[in-house]
C-alpha cells in the first residue's frame, strides 16, 4: 500500500514514526519493524503499547513473528527529507556567532 492510499488515522501514525524516529532510535530507511520499536512509537504518541490494528492484524503485513512490514514509513520519512529546509554553512556560522554572542552577553 502506498501512503498516499493510508486513511487519516493511518497516515497519523506512520507520521509519528517518522517524527519520534530520531528520539528512539528507530531507522527509517527499513521497511520490517519490530513489535517492540511500534510499541514505543506507541507509548510515545498515545501512552499505551498497543500497535494499530491495521499493521498487525494485516497478515500480509507479517515479515516474521512480531515483525511487521510498514513500507509507508520509509515512504514518509523520505519525503519529510525532502521537503526539509537546507541550511547552509554560512548560516550556521551566523547561528553559531548569534549564539556565543548570546551566551557571552548573559554572564
């Protein structure tokens, strides 16, 4: 299935696994995740370990036991990448100096 074809409540959650990738450890660049990362995709968005049922009722969704493929995911998380800003070196030079001039002027 393709993102594109996800309902709103699919797509929500494909999203928050892209969002909280980072912060979990989770690589998006895969398409088979395990119980165990969804499960904390979950308690990080809704507090409670259950996956969706439209990942893990779905037997064509089953890469093995309690490992599902959710495609959709890497899907997401390369258009999030590429719709992202670009930031050049300069601007992060002229972060940086804004930063230390904020950091020096507040001691």
């Amino acid at each position: 299935m393709k993102y594109a074809n996800l309902t709103n409540r699919q797509r929500a959650y494909v999203d928050a696994v892209v969002e909280h990738a980072g912060d979990l450890g989770l690589d998006t660049t895969k398409t088979d995740f395990s119980r165990a990362e969804l499960r904390q995709v979950s308690m990080r968005t809704k507090g409670k370990i259950w996956i969706p049922n439209w990942i893990t009722h779905d037997q064509s969704r089953r890469a093995a036991r309690g490992v599902f493929n959710v495609p959709e995911i890497t899907e997401a998380a390369i258009a999030n990448a590429s719709t992202a800003p670009v930031v050049s070196d300069t601007d992060m030079d002229a972060v940086a100096e804004q930063r230390a001039e904020e950091l020096i002027s507040s001691v």
